[in-house]
C-alpha cells in the first residue's frame, strides 16, 4: 500500500544541525521529495532525489536515502530560525500520472 | 510571475451551499492539481487535470467537481458543503504532470463549513 510517515514535532538549537525524518511503504517511488511550507503559505519544493541515489546534497540541506529500509531524511546544516516551518517527505509512484503520496508533515520549531 | 494564486483566501460556508474555489497559474504549465490538507495528514489529491480538457479523479474526489476552464485556470466546485470539507484546500500545476515533475503550490484556501 501507499503510506508515507513522519515523526510530527521536532526542536532544535539555532546553529545546530536538523534531522527530518521519513518512512515509505511503496518501493515502485521513483522520486522522493521534501516540502516546506511556511504559516499560512502554500508548499515549497526543497529538494528531491531519484530513487538509485542514496545521498544529494544541497547547500545546507542533504538528503539520504535508504532504500532497502525505505528510509527517507532531511538534514539542514547551521538551522536557523528561517528554517522553521513544516516540512513534507513525498514520495511519486511509478506509472501514470505525478501522483504524490504526502506524510503528515514535520513541524520545525527552531529555538535561540 | 504570479505562478500559482488561488481564491478565495478564507471562506466560511453554511451546510449545503456551494461554492466554486478558482486557481489560476501563469506558468504556462500543462498539468494542474487540487489537494485538501487536513490536520495531522499529509495533502491528498482531489482531482487533477493532465492537460487542457481532460480531468481526473485522484485519492478523495467525493463531493467535489472541477473544471479545467483554459490551459491557465483550473476550479474546483462543491455543490454541496459538508462540515467534512473543512479544510485547506491547495492548487498545484506542474509542466508535463510526468514523474520527473516538480509541482508549485498556491497559497491554500481555508474553508470552513458550519
């Protein structure tokens, strides 16, 4: 079955590092994605990797992927209180159109 | 750009009214989209709209009509409200609606229905 899942909460220190994690059910995804989306706006694509890739790295952010668990994450270097926000894994199915199964989100509280 | 915009922003409804949810992207995409965000869930699609005339249910489509009006706009229509269609609702469009495509949101619309 399609089922994405995320832990609903996470605080940090600002200037530490973050670690957003995510499961995933379906292993036909050809594409996992990560969300952000701000109070009150709609959402922001971060980043995505391809599902032969195990590792991508984006300024602050890298994405590791674990495919044979199925295992998703997002880690944001030096977080800053921008950072906070609710950030979505998604996951595109194989076959047909760009379906996105979202996880309920993250919520990134950042903290001095 | 605008990119995506939706309106209404906030709309409050009564049981059993309608009301029509406009979306309109100036990116020249092809493919659009409309989910519903629930609290402590994931969006789930509504409906989407491959390419200009052609649309298609997706994940909870109960209740909900849409009308992919021209290439830029793309509503989506409750013709009788529900307390369970409180939610936010939000617009999506991406290029070609291919696997390798990555979607842009609007801001949401949050309805409540009472």
């Amino acid at each position: 079955g399609e089922d994405v899942e995320q832990s609903l909460f996470l605080s940090v220190r600002e200037g530490d590092s973050s670690v957003i994690n995510c499961t995933y059910t379906d292993s036909s995804s050809t594409y996992l994605y990560w969300y952000k989306q701000e109070p009150g706006a709609g959402l922001q694509l971060l980043t995505y990797i391809f599902s032969n890739m195990d590792m991508k790295q984006d300024q602050r952010l890298t994405v590791l992927l674990n495919k044979k668990d199925k295992h998703l994450s997002l880690r944001i270097a030096d977080t800053q209180t921008g950072d906070s926000a609710i950030y979505f894994c998604a996951e595109n199915l194989a076959g047909g159109y760009n379906k996105l199964i979202f996880g309920a989100g993250t919520r990134l509280a950042v903290h001095p | 750009n605008a990119g995506v915009t939706q309106t209404p922003k906030f709309q409050v409804l009564k049981t059993g009214q309608s009301m029509t949810l406009q979306c309109a992207q100036d990116m020249n995409h092809n493919s659009m989209y409309w989910y519903r965000q629930d609290p402590g869930m994931g969006l789930r699609l509504i409906y989407y709209s491959a390419s200009e005339g052609t649309t298609d249910k997706g994940e909870v489509p109960n209740g909900y009509n849409v009308s992919r009006l021209n290439k830029r706009e793309f509503s989506l229509r409750l013709e009788s409200a529900a307390p369970s269609q409180t939610s936010v609702y939000f617009c999506a469009s991406s290029e070609i609606g291919g696997i390798t495509d990555t979607q842009y949101f609007g801001p949401g619309t949050r309805l409540t229905v009472l």
